[in-house]
C-alpha cells in the first residue's frame, strides 16, 4: 500500500494530514473524537463551546436531505446549534482528548455573546490544552441573533470579537466565515485586522430543503413549524470553492492560511480544496453519511494523488490553481472547440440531440435509421453540452476552430 | 404440503429502488422500447414520469393505453418486446420495464385512482364471448368509447386464463380481481356460467347487440393420442386450474412427469416445486435451441430445480410408464411417474359460434368474420398468443367495431 507524507503545518501547529472533523454533530464528545483520531483524522474541531449560561435546547427532529432520483444526501440541512453539554464537561473533555492524544492536532471551537465571554472561553480552551482556537462566527441557526451568522456578516463585531480572543489566548486562531454573504472579502479581512491567524471556509448556507406538500410546512416538522437552517454536503462544494478561490485572490490575501470546508466526500474533493489554497480540510456531512471510516480513501487516494503529480510535500500543492482562475472578461472568446462524436461507442439514444436543440444551439442532426448523431459544425458554437449529457462518454473535444477574423492559431490554444 | 411459496409474489420495487432503476434509463430519443410494445403502454413515457417523480401520471399513461397494465407488467415476456429494444443493454443490461410498471400500477392501486372513464353513450351495444385478456381490452376500449357491453363467460369467474391458468405467484388473483373490478365499474355487464351456442345463442346475441366479438380462446386442452384414457394423465390447464382454485387441496406424489415446453410447460414444472413435490421431470420435444417458453420463465424453472429434458418425442405408454425417443440421436428415455401432466398446447372450442377455423384461428388476418356482425379476437385472430398480445388484438378489434359502427346514433 502506497505510504506518502501527507503532513502539513497550518498557522504554526504541525498536522499529521489535513484532515479534521469540522465543528458539528460528529464531534461532539470524547468518545466521538477519539474514535475519528484511532480511525487516522489528522486533527478534530471540536464542537463550538459556548458560555456557561447560554443554554442549548435542540429540537426533534433536526435534519433533512436533499435527493435526486436514488441518490441520498446530495445535500444536508442541519438545525443543531452549539455543543449542548455544560461547559465544564466540554473542556474536560478536551483535556482528556489531549492527554490521550498529544501527537494529535485538537481545535477548540469557541462562540461567544459579547467581547468578554468571547475573550473568557479563549482563555478556557488554552487552559483545556487546545493547540487551535476555532472562533465560529457563522451558525446560522442560532436562537441568539447576538451569535452566529449574524455577527460573522458583521466586519466590526468580527473584528471586535477577533480582538477579543486574542487577549484571552495566545493560541493561533482562525475565523470561520459564513456563506450567507456576497462578498466574503470584507469580513475575511476584518478578522485578519482583528488578529487572526486565517480562515475556515465555508460554515453552511441558509437553506429550505423540502417542503411537506400537504402540511404546507419545511421539512423538519417540529410542532407543525420549520425554521431556515444550515445546508452542506456535496452540493455546497462549489459555494466554498468559489468563496476560498474569491480570499486567496483579494489584494493582500494571496497566502492567506485556510482551512477548507464544504461537501468534501473524495480525495478529488480533498485535493481540488488545496489546489484553490487550502491547506486543512475539514469534514462532517460525509461522516454523518458514511462514518469516520471514510478517511481511509480520504488518506489513501490523495497519496496516490501526490505521487502521480511528483509531490513530496502537501504544501507544494496548496493553491496551485488560484492563479488560473481570471475574470470572464479575460477569457480568450477567439475560438471554439467542436465536439467529436465516436460513432463506436455511441449507443444512440439521442439525449445529445435533445439537449443540443432544447438547450443550446440546434447543431445536432439525427440519423433515423442508424440511430446517430452528427454535428453541424457551423451552427455548433462548442458549448459541450453534449458531451455532458452524453451517457457513454462518446463524445470528446474535437477540432478547434478561430472564429471569424480572430488573430492566433488554432493550434495554441491549450484546450 | 405447504402453499407458501406457491402463493408468494416475488418482491416488487421500493420508492427508493424504482427510482434507481427509472435513472438507469437513457430516456431515449426515439424510444425504441415503446415502439416494441404491442399494446402499445408506452414504457418511454412512463418511465420518464417516474424518472420525474410523476406516479399518478406514469400510472395514467400505463392505464389509457393498457386495461390490463398491472397484469402485463407481471406476465408480459418483456425480453421479447421492450426490453429486447432497450438501448441501456448496450452499457449493462435493459431496464425491468415489467417491473417498473408493476410499481407504478400498485402506486395506482394503493392511490385509488380511476383512471378509465365511460365514454358518452352511443347507443350502440356489443356483445363479448370469453372475458380473457382480449376480451377485457376490447371491452374496456368500447366502453371508454361509449358503447355498451355485455361479456358473457362459461366459469363462474372472469379472466380467462389469467384467473384459471397463470399461477398465484406469478399473477396473484388479488391483482386479477381488481382488474376485472375496473372494467366492471367502467361499465361492463359480466354474465357467468353461460356458454354461448348452448345455453344462449348466437342468433340472440345478435339480435341484442349491435356487434358480437368472439373472444373464446384455446381454452380446451389439447392431448396426445398415446395418452387416452389414460388415468395417471391431467392435462395442464385442468391442473393448473385445479391449483389455481384451491392450492390446499391439491394431493401431489413424490415423482412428476411433465411433457411439454411452452410457458404452460414452465408454469406447470414451477408450480408443482413450489407445492414440494420432490421429483418434477419435464421431457420436451423442442430442443434447447428452439424453445417455446420465454427466457424469463425456462430460467426461474431451472432454478426451482426441475429437471429439464430436451429433444425428445413419446413413443409408447404403458400406464405411468412413458418411453420417449429423441428426435435426431439414437437414444431412448423410459420414465415411471406417480403422475403425468401433459402441456402440448390448447385448442378453441367453438361449437354453435358460426366461425370457421384453421389451426385455432381465423385462416385469415384480421378480427372481421364472414358475418359482417361478428368479430374474432384474441388467440383466435392471428398473431402471438401472449397476453399483451390480446390486449393489443383485444383494442385493435374494438377500434375496428368503432370504425365499422361509426360510434354515432
């Protein structure tokens, strides 16, 4: 079995590889956690810890999927706030994880009501012996507005409460940004100008998954009600790539530390995550599918990853491909690529046909008899459309053609 | 003896699981599943429903152009018609059709809904001989079209070969039932234990109705000269029937010889495992090759555990004992069972009707006879002889009265 060095340092502490439990249900005691360290988790953030006097009450049930056809949680809604154990039970927690574990990265999750709550639990969680200070300013299903969301959409109180834990705890410390925001450069650099050492991105989007078509009410029921709540899993993943690769490209963000979080299922996940500049990743969705157990392929395949693409250190595959994502106003729009159709491993069911001239350009023709497609390569403007339908793979990027009175080559443009 | 087995259906689809096998479907262009279709159900556009989560619509679809949809869905030889079309069998395997449209029927059972409607009346009537799967289509198009039917049926049940003949595991007469009940509630007048041409006749029907449809079927056993008289014979349909009406009451021996190859054959052959008889050996004529009985039902024969002998013809009967020789090699079989079950085919009984056949069926194409008011359909038209088959005869023959009639008052 292939062994590779999937270790990492993230803001000044060393992770044995990046992947951590994200701040949620899974980790949400000793047990839990230690059980995701023996199964090979690199590192564990633990649940947000609250102030002793705010009280979690959670209601029943609390979760709902969204799914297409037989797939199962394409995407998950969560209602549940905080850590609901009484806060000297969590930080006792965390010093026996840490007892137990010392070779082993641990998180502390903190979310505070008002500067001095924030600065007291930073303070705690040192003591607790947490290598990492987590501050979640973005649950957005919090019962207090005064927490959560509403202050992580809110550069000053960001900026406030980053200060605030840097004087409790000399711990490097990073700030987990919401995605219910349009730009999340504003408050990404709030915390940064408050003392933050980097990012986690993204904590879950508002959501409502279903509805109940004869009660008129979102799904979870409780008590004939609903209430808008965090959605994650795979159908996020391209919110939080977006939102990381918008940070790492704002003027004076460009090696700003992250820890990526959004629908990470695969090592594919794990590693495009890094390619747009993370260097920790952190899980729940996928664990609550499918259990701790999934860091075996998680490991594994970006090992075999690594050794395909020639790298020794994680760290060289951090933000690779930030550089290669541009404004549309720079894209090259001088040529098209033409879809190449192999009639061998057509099977001809049409579906190209159909989507060629119900969603795009009527370049597809139909052969009755054979039951094959052949594309017009005038009316075709090379949107590949048809090859993303295309249930057998048979159609690829073809010719590349200029357009009319482009100056270049064909031949130069990388496809 | 236990009937468990002999009664229990085989499991169907979940919500979950039909929306797996619906996304396995290629949704097709130009659908060549339900362009195999005889009775033309349109397994494309269902599918497609389902695919979309639209049961009540797949239900309708399956319903207006099928009377008889959830019993096709569990006896259609679908390897022979849509899902041999099937364009996903060039990536894996076709998709269950048949059992994709067993979910959505069962949907449309368990919804209550009532899909078909009477048409307007016309004024015009017509009277059906046999309520078999033919029988039923036609009645149910004429209904829908307004016309008035009256079925007249020689058993004291109706459905033909589907209530006496097809056994409880593959049809259930739950589903049999309701089906009829549909038809029924559509508006037909169903009249039992009458045989027409003795205890009614033609020429009354005639003069009662505006067009009469023969729908009697190959209902009567067909047997071989070797075994007559013989008292250790019963001929499939009689058993079948016999099981079909009362499983518990069936006393069955340790060995059972089977002669015979067609679905019939196969149905015989599994039925009498599944009531535990140790022993089932069936000897057929045709050879492997050239087998009648649907892959689907050879198969599940085969792996019920009879014993399947191909090839050979009987050539001498001495009691229970039945000596066979095969037809191209130099061999012979003698076989000593406690019982025999002869599966050679069915013949139609038409006495009195005024009908002419050749083979069991019209010498020529079509539903229309020389009496320009009598009408043929089902087994007894030309074509196939499955079911899905009269339920397209069954349609096409009440389409056709529709055309001759012209619907009008």
């Amino acid at each position: 079995m292939i062994k590779k060095d999937l270790s990492i340092d993230f803001m000044g502490v060393h992770f044995e590889n990046p992947f951590c439990l994200s701040s949620s249900p899974v980790g949400n005691c000793y047990e839990m956690c230690a059980k995701a360290y023996d199964e090979g988790w690199g590192g564990v953030v633990f649940k947000t810890i609250g102030p002793a006097d705010f009280e979690i009450d959670e209601v029943s049930p609390r979760f709902d999927e969204l799914t297409k056809e037989d797939t199962p949680f394409v995407g998950f809604k969560n209602m549940e706030q905080i850590a609901e154990h009484p806060l000297e039970e969590n930080l006792a927690d965390l010093r026996r994880l840490k007892d137990a574990y010392p070779n082993k990265v641990l998180i502390a999750s903190i979310m505070g009501t008002n500067e001095q709550t924030w600065e007291e639990l930073a303070g705690m969680v040192e003591a607790a012996g947490a290598d990492m200070i987590e501050m979640n300013l973005s649950c957005p299903q919090m019962t207090s507005h005064a927490m959560g969301s509403d202050v992580g959409t809110n550069p000053e109180l960001c900026k406030k409460y980053c200060e605030a834990v840097k004087r409790g705890s000399k711990l490097p410390m990073m700030a987990k940004m919401t995605p219910n925001i349009t730009d999340m450069v504003i408050p990404a650099k709030a915390c940064m100008a408050g003392g933050a050492d980097g990012i986690a991105a993204i904590n879950t989007v508002k959501s409502i998954a279903n509805v109940d078509l004869d009660r008129k009410i979102g799904l979870p029921i409780i008590n004939g009600k609903s209430s808008i709540s965090g959605f994650s899993g795979k159908a996020v993943k391209p919110l939080a790539l977006r939102f990381i690769q918008q940070m790492r490209d704002a003027e004076g963000l460009e090696n700003l530390p992250i820890s990526g979080i959004g629908g990470i299922e695969t090592w594919e996940d794990a590693a495009e995550f890094i390619l747009l500049g993370s260097s920790t990743l952190q899980v729940t969705t996928a664990i609550m599918q499918y259990g701790y157990r999934i860091i075996e392929d998680l490991t594994n395949g970006l090992m075999h990853y690594m050794a395909e693409q020639g790298v020794e250190h994680l760290s060289e595959l951090v933000g690779l491909a930030n550089k290669n994502m541009i404004p549309a106003e720079k894209l090259d729009r001088d040529y098209k690529v033409l879809p190449y159709i192999d009639w061998d491993k057509c099977i001809g069911c049409g579906r190209c046909l159909i989507s060629c001239f119900d969603g795009a350009h009527q370049a597809i023709t139909w052969d009755e008899a054979t039951r094959r497609p052949t594309v017009d390569p005038d009316r075709c403007v090379g949107c590949h459309l048809c090859k993303l339908v295309c249930p057998v793979d048979a159609i690829s990027a073809g010719e590349v053609v200029m357009k009319a009175g482009r100056v270049g080559t064909a031949a130069s443009k990388q496809i | 003896m236990t009937i468990e087995k002999y009664q229990q259906e085989a499991k169907g689809y979940t919500m979950t699981t039909v929306m797996a096998e619906a996304a396995r479907c290629l949704l097709c262009h130009d659908a060549p599943c339900s362009a195999a279709c005889p009775a033309h159900t349109d397994p494309a556009k269902f599918i497609r429903s389902v695919r979309f989560r639209n049961f009540k619509g797949a239900a309708e679809t399956i319903r207006e152009n099928n009377a008889l949809g959830s019993i096709c869905a569990r006896v259609c030889p679908t390897e022979k018609y849509c899902e041999l079309a099937c364009t996903r069998t060039e990536i894996d395997c076709p998709i269950n059709i048949g059992g994709i449209q067993r979910f959505v029927t069962d949907f449309e059972q368990n919804a209550n809904m009532d899909i078909l409607k009477k048409g307007p009346a016309n004024g015009l009537n017509v009277a059906i001989i046999g309520s078999g799967p033919a029988g039923l289509q036609a009645a149910a198009t004429l209904l829908t079209l307004g016309y008035g039917v009256d079925i007249y049926e020689k058993n004291e049940k109706a459905g033909g070969y589907l209530t006496y003949g097809i056994p409880e595991y593959r049809l259930p007469s739950d589903i049999v039932d309701v089906e009829i009940q549909r038809i029924s509630n559509l508006g037909a007048n169903i009249t039992y234990n009458v045989t027409v041409g003795q205890d009614i006749t033609m020429a009354a029907l005639k003069a009662d109705h505006d067009a009469v449809i023969i729908a009697a079927g190959a209902s009567v056993a067909k047997t071989l000269p070797l075994f007559a008289d013989n008292p250790y014979v019963q001929s499939a349909v009689d058993f079948l029937a016999e099981v079909k009406s009362n499983p518990a009451g069936v006393d069955l021996p340790t060995n059972v010889l089977v002669i015979g190859g067609g679905d019939v054959a196969m149905d015989v052959d599994t039925t009498l495992k599944l009531l535990d008889v140790k022993n089932v050996t069936d000897v057929v004529y045709e050879e492997f090759a050239e087998f009648k009985a649907s892959d689907k039902e050879l198969a599940g024969t085969q792996k019920q555990g009879v014993t399947i002998v191909d090839g050979y013809v009987p050539t001498a009967v001495n009691g229970n004992t039945v000596t066979f020789k095969h037809r191209q090699l130099n061999s012979e079989l003698t076989i000593e069972a406690d019982k025999i079950i002869l599966a050679v085919g069915q013949q139609a009984d038409v006495t009195n009707l005024g009908i002419e056949l050749e083979n069991n069926e019209l010498t020529h194409g079509g539903f229309h006879t020389a009496d320009p008011k009598v009408f043929v359909t089902g087994d007894l038209a030309q074509g196939d002889k499955t079911v899905v088959v009269a339920v397209q005869k069954g349609k096409q023959t009440a389409e056709e009265i529709h055309r001759v009639l012209g619907g009008q008052n």
